[in-house]
C-alpha cells in the first residue's frame, strides 16, 4: 500500500513459504512498517498456519483500541518532523560547540519526542555521521544534554553501553556505524555528572565486562581494537566496585587508535580533558629500578629468571585461564606477575582446549613489549608463539598479517619467522626448536654440530658429496633422525599453513621497500624460511606443489640486487632437492633445474657477486650438488651424459 494512514496493519504472507521468490524482503517491510507510524508488522503463512491467528487478533486490538486514528496522526506528526529533521542535520553538521545545539533546538526537549528520538538513537547509533561535518554529532548532543537535562544524558548513556555489549558479537554490521556509536558511548561517559557517577557504574558494570571477552574473540582487528579501548575507558572512568581497571597494549601508530586517543584527550567545552593512555617510555624509570641493577652478565640473569621463576610456580600465583594469562601479560609495574605470565603460558598451552588458543593472543604476543628488560624475553615470546603454531595452525596466516603490517617492528618480523620454524620442528620432531635451559642448548649445538660435520662430506643417501656444503638445512638434518627410526611426522598434514602465509602474492606489493638494506634482508629472511619450512615437508603428499609455488614467487623477487636475497634464491634451490625423493623431484623439476643453473652461472658474473666474494662459495656449493643430481639420476636412467657440466 502506498497511503499507509489508510492501513491500521500490514500483511506480507503470499511469499512466507518461497524465499527465493520474494520481491520485498523482511527487513525492508519492516523497515517501511516503521517508517510509516510503526505498523504492527507480522510475517504470515496461510499454507503452514504462520502467525495467522496472532495477525487477526492483532488488527481486532487496534481497530477496539482505535490505534488506527492515533496511528494515522502519529504518521502525520513524523512526516512534518521528517522535513525538519533534514535541516536540523545539516545545521548539525556546521556547528562548532555543544553549547550551539542549544541556540538551535532550544532547551526543551522533553515536550518533542521526535526531536528527543532523533538527537538520542537515530544520530547516535542509526546514521553514520558525513565526513564534511565539523564536529562530531555525539561530542555536541553529548555536551548539549549535560547542560540541558542530566537525566536524558544518563540514560542515553545506558543504552549507548547496551550497543557496546550487542555490537560485541556482531559481525554483520557496518564496521564505521559500531565506530561512530563507540565513540559515542565515550562522548557521553565523558561528560556525565558527578552526583551520576554511581548509576553510570551500574549501566558499565551490567554490560562492559561481558563484552570484552567477545570482543577479544573476534577476527576483525579493527572490531577487536576498538572493544578494547572503549571497554577499557569506560571501565577506567566508571570501576565496578571492588575491581581495578584494565590495561591493554596497543600498536601506538595504528590510525584506529591514534584517532580513538584523540577523540578520548580532547578537551570539552569547558577545557576539561582525559589522560587514560599514557606514553610507554612514561615507565622507563620503573624498568630500570625493578631489574637488577648490576651488570648484565650471565650469572645474574639467571639468578633473576630463577627468582621469577619460583614466583610463578606458588600455586597461589597460577591460573589456566587464558584471559587471566593475558592479563598477566598487560602488568605495567609488576615484574614478577608479569613473568608469570610467561611461565603459565609455556605450561598450559600444549594441553589447552585448542578453541581457547584465540588471535587475540597471537596479536598479545606479537606485539608485546618488553616493559622490564627481561632477560631471554625474546626466547620465551618465542616458545610461545612455536606454541600456538603447533597447537593451532590455522592462526599461522593471522599471525603473519600482523608480521607484515607497517606498524610490526623489524625484531618482531624475525621473532615470528623463528618462531614458525620452532612450530614445526615442534610438529616434526617433538622437541621445542629453543630450549630455556642452558644445558638443552649447548646439547642441542652438539647435535648440529656432529649432523653438519656428517652433512658436509656425505649426501642422504649416503654417498660421497661433490662439492662442499656451506649451510646444512634443518631437513638434512631430518634425515639423519629419520634413519634411525621411522617418526610419525604431524607436521607434514600442516605444512602448507606454514608455507603458503610467506610465499602469498601480496606479500611483494606491500609497503616493504627492498632496496632499503633493512627491507631486503627480511625479505631473504622470509625466502630462507619458506625454504626451511618446505624441508621439513620431506616426501609430503604436498612438497612439490608447495615448492612449485616457492618457485614461482621467487621469479617475483629474483631481480631485486640484494645479496641477502640472492643467497636465500639460491638456498631454496638446494633445499627444494632435499624435500623429496630424486625421482619424484627429477619427474617435475628436471627441466626447470637447467634454467636454475643457468641462472647460478649468471650470478657468478654479476656486480652483487663481485662486492660480497663470499656468496660465491654458496653459489658454486648449490650447483654442484645440483649438478650431482642430475647426474645421479641420468646415470640411474641408463642416460648417458654427453655433455661435461
């Protein structure tokens, strides 16, 4: 019906039962319904009996009750408002100062429903705000009620904490309009008065602390950030009674919340402001007091990580519970709570329910910083996140986002390459890639050394190796392991999670710029990961295609003149003949193992070559073991080689 006052109800029944044929969807008749003096509105089926009977007795109601006259002139009341309500938001729009809003709609606003309605739901959490406003249209309704009427300002802010909660796990809608309310929630907090301070408790404490855990387990970064920071200043603003506040750690230069800060610090009308997120270096003095003020030699790092350490064993002091660890981890001033964090994650992720293990934590981890000079942090941040990627591969591709995102520190980039390299060995062998103790370490150089040493005069199968090999990668050295007992290998179901995140197309067009030196060592970082990582995949029913895929990334990157690339180019290369069989490996690579060579014997010309001499040894070691191979197999074929290489 297009004249709706001529209507007291609508129904919409004869395509209930056929969804796909459907003209109207039912969104968009209630929607119409609501416009339209807020129609009752049913959903009917005369073929299955859906809400017919609920319908009827529905129009008896509004025709006894006369809704339909009130309805017709409530219409009537909202379709003049509707006139006025788009001039009000362009005046909205060039204001300056809360206190302007009053000079525009006066201060009454208790006698004018429509006008209450709009400036409290539909601005706040219906419309997302035009980018040409001047000011933002929470921070002026929000200073315009604290001086108007105190108590529409709380209650507002009551159902703005309401959305805070539901928009905690909602994923469907649009990410600017759960923004816009956010800062609108904070806008209000803000300037609520003190004598309300008690009630506004009441609203955070009813739906703040139930949201941020779903906040937490959400994939979308930026949905995730902005529940944290909200959730954190409103409890920081209003504590339940009997708790402390929250501190999460944050990427100070991502733009979500820089611009968050800024709206948070900026002043009101009246010139008051908030501090809630103060500068990390603010707590220097407290790192330098709370570690050991002598030097830093061995002996006193280990008698400090061992006092620590007997602080996280009190059972008093332990919890399983991830959201406590990672409150754990958030301690600004307590070294030792701090540590214990640590040490409860180590002890609890092998055996944890794998749904528990969240990418809010790889995020924690990634991005956790070192408030007290630990000393080893690196090495237990390390174990784990080898921990996460072994219990949960699926956060591999997660976790390398963050590793690429402008805003990862170079250090942290490596730290998460080594830590995937420990995720698989963890998979593979069943043995961590670091271990915490000083005796595991030294034994576990005892054992490269002894593998290597065997590597270097000896090829897998055992035979005389032509030429010397420079660097022995950790899948030689699996082979070793495998000869003296057939092992179940759980990585190799998981080795294209580790892998693909790395060698990913858009992993070239980001901000990275290789020709800057620090830029193009990650980068060979990153290929000599990929490279070990396939080594490890050894005969997997996914090796070939996996290094198909390396290959073709590498002619992406082949012409960047670093010699850090070029020695991971050619790294990958040995390494790629290690990961299988040689027949399997001559079956799909043979042709391409020429234009390898081709390409070594290039290199060996270039100007990169001539300035760094000692990628000449690696150059001449990876073709001749190339060269072996191929030998090897033409030999095993019955070929005979015509031609000397």
């Amino acid at each position: 019906p297009r004249d709706s006052e001529n209507f007291p109800f609508v129904l919409l029944g004869n395509k209930i039962d056929n969804e796909d044929a459907r003209t109207v969807s039912a969104k968009r008749a209630q929607s119409w319904c609501q416009q339209k003096g807020d129609m009752p509105y049913f959903e009917v089926s005369a073929k299955d009996g859906i809400n017919v009977e609920e319908a009827f007795q529905s129009i008896a109601r509004s025709v006894l009750n006369n809704d339909f006259n009130k309805r017709r002139d409530e219409f009537f009341r909202r379709d003049a408002f509707a006139q006025f309500r788009t001039a009000l938001t362009e005046k909205l729009d060039a204001l300056d100062k809360p206190s302007e809003v009053k000079l525009l709609v006066g201060s009454s606003i208790k006698g004018n429903p429509e006008l209450k309605k709009f400036l409290t739901e539909t601005v706040l959490v219906s419309r997302v705000q035009p980018k040409c406003s001047r000011k933002r249209h929470s921070f002026l309704i929000a200073g315009y009620l604290a001086e108007v009427d105190e108590n529409l300002l709380l209650k507002t802010f009551g159902k703005l904490t309401e959305f805070f909660y539901k928009h905690s796990s909602n994923l469907f809608n649009d990410f600017e309009q759960q923004k816009q309310t956010a800062i609108a929630t904070i806008d209000f907090a803000k300037v609520i008065p003190e004598k309300f301070k008690k009630a506004a408790e009441i609203f955070v404490s009813k739906n703040v602390p139930m949201a941020i855990p779903e906040f937490l387990k959400l994939s979308h970064p930026g949905r995730r950030q902005l529940g944290m920071i909200t959730g954190e200043v409103l409890l920081k603003l209003f504590p339940p009674e009997g708790t402390a506040g929250i501190n999460f750690d944050y990427l100070e230069e991502e733009p979500l919340f820089v611009e968050m800060k800024k709206i948070i610090e900026e002043a009101n009308e009246n010139g008051e402001t908030l501090e809630l997120f103060k500068p990390k270096n603010a707590t220097t003095d407290q790192k330098k007091k709370t570690i050991l003020d002598s030097d830093d030699d061995e002996d006193s790092e280990e008698e400090f990580l061992n006092e620590l350490g007997n602080f996280a064993l009190k059972k008093k002091n332990r919890t399983e519970r991830i959201s406590c660890l990672i409150d754990k981890l958030s301690e600004k001033k307590d070294v030792k709570m701090f540590f214990s964090g640590f040490y409860d994650l180590i002890e609890v992720l092998p055996g944890i329910a794998i749904e528990e293990i969240t990418p809010e934590l790889v995020l924690r981890v990634i991005n956790l910083e070192d408030k007290f000079n630990l000393p080893k942090f690196n090495l237990f941040r390390q174990r784990i996140l080898e921990l996460i990627f072994a219990r949960r591969p699926e956060l591999i591709n997660y976790g390398v986002k963050l590793m690429l995102s402008k805003n990862c520190a170079m250090i942290d980039r490596y730290f998460v390459l080594q830590a995937l390299i420990g995720g698989a060995t963890l998979l593979s062998t069943g043995k961590s890639l670091v271990d915490m103790t000083k005796e595991a370490q030294e034994e576990l150089e005892k054992e490269k050394k002894s593998a290597f040493e065997l590597l270097e005069s000896t090829t897998v199968e055992g035979e005389e190796r032509t030429g010397r090999l420079l660097r022995a990668s950790e899948s030689l050295k699996r082979d070793i392991e495998d000869r003296k007992g057939e092992k179940k290998n759980a990585y190799l179901k998981y080795a294209p999670q580790f892998v693909y995140p790395l060698i990913q197309e858009e992993v070239t067009g980001l901000h990275l710029d290789f020709k800057q030196k620090d830029h193009a060592i990650f980068l060979g970082r990153l290929l000599l990961t990929a490279g070990i990582l396939i080594g490890f995949a050894k005969n997997s029913a996914s090796v070939v295609q996996m290094s198909q895929d390396l290959l073709l990334f590498i002619d992406k990157v082949k012409q960047i003149e670093s010699e850090d690339v070029i020695e991971a180019i050619v790294f990958c290369y040995g390494a790629i003949p290690q990961a299988m069989n040689p027949e399997v490996f001559f079956n799909h690579f043979g042709e391409e193992v020429c234009d390898w060579l081709e390409y070594l014997v290039t290199l060996k010309e270039s100007d990169v070559v001539e300035a760094y001499p000692r990628l000449m040894e690696v150059i001449e070691t990876t073709a001749a073991s190339l060269i072996h191979i191929v030998n090897m197999m033409q030999k095993k074929l019955g070929v005979e080689d015509e031609e000397e290489n």
